[in-house]
C-alpha cells in the first residue's frame, strides 16, 4: 500500500475535524454520564444500526477506520524488515574486508538468533507499557529502538555494535508484536476485525520480502538506512490517530473515548449505543489484574489458548522448512540462494493476503483446520523425502554434516517432491497457523488482563522461536532428519485437535461477547483441568 502526498494531507484535516468533535462532545457530557448511570444499560442494539447482525457493512467503511490500522501496520512492516535484515547482511559481512566487521561462524549465528531475546524481553515490556500508557504511545514508543536499532548497525565499527544494533531491533519487534494487535482489535468493527488483524501478519511478510529484494541492490549499511523508514512513518502517521476508545473508557476518558469512536466508525454510526456496549462490559472489572484472578475461568481459559497457539505456531516446523529451503531449491536446479528467499516470501505474501481477504467470510477455525491439516500432510511428505533421500546415500548422517548446509543427495527425480511439499507447507501456515495466534492472541483476552497476558503469549512465542532454531540442529542428531520431520507433522496433527476442541470460533463477534463467552462457557471443567494439570 502507498501513502502518497494525497495521504498525508489529509491527515491534518481529520485531526481539525477531531478537535472539532471534542469541542461539541463537550456541550454533550452531561447526557452521556446521565444515560450512563440511569438504571440497567439497555445493551440492545437500535433499530437501522450499522452494529446490527441484519444488516451488511454500512458503517463499517470508514477510511479512518483503515488508515489508523495502516498506521499501526507500518510497526509490522519494520519487524518484517527486521527478520528479513539477516540475510543478505550475514552474506555480506561473513565476506567484510574489515576484520573488525567480518562475522566468523559464531558472531553469525548470535546476529540472527539475537533478536528472538530481544524480542522476548520486547514482550514483557510491552505487556508492562500497554496497560500504562496506552496502546497509541506504546506504538510511537517502539519506533524510537527500532531506528536506534538500525543507526548503531549503520554507523558499526566492530561486531559488538552489530550485535546491540540486532539486540534493540529486536526488543522493538517484541513491543510491536504484542501492542499492534491489540491496538487494531481494541479500534476494529467486529465485522472487518479478522481481515484487519490479518494484516499485521501480512506487512511481516511483506517486509521479508521487501528485504530480501532490497538486498540484492544495496549493500548492508544503505539496507540499514532503508529499514528505519518504516518505524519513522509510523511515528509521523501514529501522531494523528486517536488511542484505541477501550482503553480511553478503561481510564475514564469519556470525551476521549467518544471522539475517538466518531473518528474511527464515522459521523453517522451509532457511537453512544457502543460506548455504552463498551462500558457496561467494563463495570464489574477492576482496572488491573490480580494474581489470585488467574483462577478465574474467564482469564485462564483464555490464557491458556493464547499460550498452547503460540506454542503450536512455532511447534508446526516453519523455522525448520525455511533452514532447508535454499538447499531444496539448489537440488532443483535453483542455483540462486537470493531469488529462491524471494519466491518463498512471495508465496507467504500471496497466501497471507488471501487469509486476511477471506478471514471474516470463512472464520478463524475453518482456516486453522486447514493450515494444520495441510502442514501436517506436507511435513509427513518431508519426512518420506528425507528417508528416501537418506536411503539412497546409504549414510542418514550426512544430513546432518553441518548446519549451514545439508547434502540430501543425488535424486533428482525426486526434488519436486520436496519442492512441491515445501510450496505446500508455506501455503498451509500462512493461511492459518502464521496470522490467526496474534489475531486470536488480541481478542480473546478481558481488557484488563489484555496487556499482561498478551506479554506472556509474545514471550512463549519468542522462546518457543529460539528453542527451535537453537535446538533444530540437535534434535536432527537425535531422531535423524526424517523423524525430525516426522515430529512437527505429529505437532501439525495435535494442533488440529487442539483447534476443534479449545479455540473458540471469534469471527463476527464483539470483544465484549468474546469476553462474555469465557464467562458463561460450558467448558469450564475441561479447562480447569487443564489448569489444574500445570499448576
């Protein structure tokens, strides 16, 4: 998406408009704390309201609505970039002529992998900032990391630099996958929430990609320079959008929360029947969380979803099909490391977008069946591959040789096999299993536990993300290739179970009916028992 200077300008227009807002809330206050307080809320929803279940999208397109979600989506955008900085910059720096620059095996290895602790210290920072200053400052706050991030790898005169330039990158890329769902959720109608919060997964990917392709033009350090746009547009845009009116109402701001209501559905949607919608949810909840409420069926089954998908998300073997990848495309005859990193992020691009355009048609559960089922079935066809393959050579452990290269041998008839599984495979987790955790991950979740429990799923993300990648050349050691494979396709499977009998089907719903789900849910044995099994 490009953000021209038609873009911009109107930018300044719609903050005038919002002060104009204010100003004639103002006069409007007393009613609204009148109505507030006058007996039992009236949570039924008026008659030719665009929130009604009759009627198609009316007031649901509202530009605002979109480019508030494009402005938290650059935050993405940077994290993908991020992700994607490694590659062509380990390539360069593993061959620098400075010696102070020049990454040995070691150094190479701690560049890639250091982000993920970055970004697990991101997570419990962002769950602590969130709640504390808002879902808006916490967005404007992570960008200044990511572009101190890049200025240190810009201006590096040794490895160390490098390595804290990733590390800072990281703990922005940590905040940014916690505080961008929760912001697009929290601002969302109910009916475009699945397609919007798709695309936080969506601009990821679309920054490896951006990545890979600028690296094969620039060299490491002009990368560098291109990678802190993206978190410096979305200070500038994040200025002129509103805080997300949950949280505005958590804190008592109704003038606040009502302008920001009218700024994101528009000026003829019904914004007092759903601040009140909002509020009445909020009545019998205390501002923040106690430790003795993780008890409480309506946190803990919730919670407890929300660390099993993210579990499963890295558990699946992604990181695992993306080791293999330049070399499954070298057996096929694709010579070119570069090109083959950039088909593999065009078919996530491609997918993730038909993931976010069909989110809120087909729903969350739907897809996630078949992202699991899929990636099961291509993650069996890898192992078959690999026996195969390993049969062949006569040695299974020359898979397993080095970790930065693995010869599967002299098949050729059979790389489509692999090529084929592996197209598959990305297909299958991009539309499901790679957007659906955060968007779950932002929904699921009561308003005042929404910050602290997200933290824990990005930190179980994270660390699940580090013990694979750090982990992955050892379990090969261990179960052999083929049976390596063989595990994350029994992973694949037990996640389809885990879909059909814990996630809860959110397309459609409003956050407070979410919520009201988790409080009344019929379930609430099956996941005390859970709960008590870990305690």
């Amino acid at each position: 998406m490009k953000c021209g200077p038609s873009k911009l300008l109107t930018v300044p227009t719609q903050t005038r408009a919002l002060g104009v807002t204010m100003q004639i809330l103002t006069t409007k206050l007393p009613q609204y704390k009148a109505e507030a307080k006058a007996g039992p809320i009236n949570t039924s929803q008026p008659a030719g309201s665009c929130f009604s279940s009759q009627r198609p999208y009316c007031n649901v397109q509202n530009k605002n609505l979109y480019l508030a979600t494009f402005a938290a989506v650059l935050g993405p955008l940077s994290f993908g970039f991020v992700l994607g900085y490694s590659s062509p910059a380990i390539a360069e720096l593993t061959d620098a002529d400075d010696p102070h620059l020049a990454l040995d095996k070691n150094a190479a290895s701690w560049f890639g992998s250091i982000v993920t602790i970055g970004a697990a210290a991101g997570g419990i920072f962002g769950g602590w900032i969130v709640d504390r200053i808002g879902r808006k400052l916490s967005l404007m706050l992570c960008s200044l990391p990511f572009v101190l991030g890049f200025t240190l790898i810009i201006s590096a005169q040794n490895v160390w630099m490098l390595l804290m330039g990733r590390l800072l990158t990281g703990l922005a890329s940590g905040i940014t996958s916690l505080v961008v769902p929760v912001y697009i959720s929290e601002t969302s109608h109910s009916r475009v929430r699945g397609t919007l919060g798709s695309c936080v997964q969506l601009m990821v990917v679309t920054g490896i990609v951006g990545s890979y392709i600028a690296g094969m033009l620039l060299d490491w350090r002009w990368l560098a320079v291109l990678c802190c746009v993206p978190p410096l547009l979305m200070l500038i845009f994040m200025c002129f959008m509103p805080e997300t009116p949950r949280y505005l109402i958590q804190q008592d701001k109704t003038l606040e929360a009502m302008a920001a209501l009218k700024f994101l559905r528009g000026p003829h949607a019904d914004h007092e029947w759903e601040y009140r919608q909002i509020e009445s949810s909020g009545d019998d909840q205390e501002t923040s969380l106690a430790l003795s409420e993780l008890r409480n069926p309506a946190i803990y089954k919730p919670f407890l979803i929300g660390i099993f998908m993210m579990f499963f998300q890295q558990f699946t073997g992604i990181n695992a099909i993306m080791f293999y990848a330049n070399t499954i495309f070298e057996e096929a005859n694709f010579k070119n490391s570069s090109l083959a990193s950039v088909i593999i992020g065009l078919v996530q691009v491609a997918f993730t977008a038909v993931a976010a355009m069909i989110m809120d048609k087909a729903g969350r559960k739907v897809l996630l069946f078949i992202s699991g089922i899929t990636m099961a079935i291509s993650a069996g066809v890898f192992a078959i591959y690999f026996k195969l393959t390993a049969t062949v050579v006569n040695n299974s452990s020359g898979l397993l040789s080095s970790p930065t290269s693995a010869p599967i041998g002299p098949v050729d008839h059979l790389a489509w096999l692999a090529l084929a599984s592996m197209g598959l495979f990305i297909a299958g987790f991009a539309i499901g299993w790679g957007p659906i955790p955060w968007l779950i991950m932002s929904e699921i979740f009561p308003l005042r536990a929404r910050g602290v429990a997200s933290g824990v799923c990005v930190v179980t993300n994270w660390g699940c993300a580090f013990l694979v990648t750090k982990e992955f050349h050892d379990l090969m050691v261990s179960l052999t290739t083929y049976g390596t494979f063989g595990l994350f396709a029994g992973f694949c499977a037990v996640s389809v179970l885990f879909t059909s009998f814990y996630v809860p089907e959110t397309k459609g719903k409003t956050l407070e009916q979410i919520e009201v789900h988790f409080r009344g849910s019929g379930s609430a044995q099956r996941y005390g028992s859970i709960a008590d099994s870990i305690q």
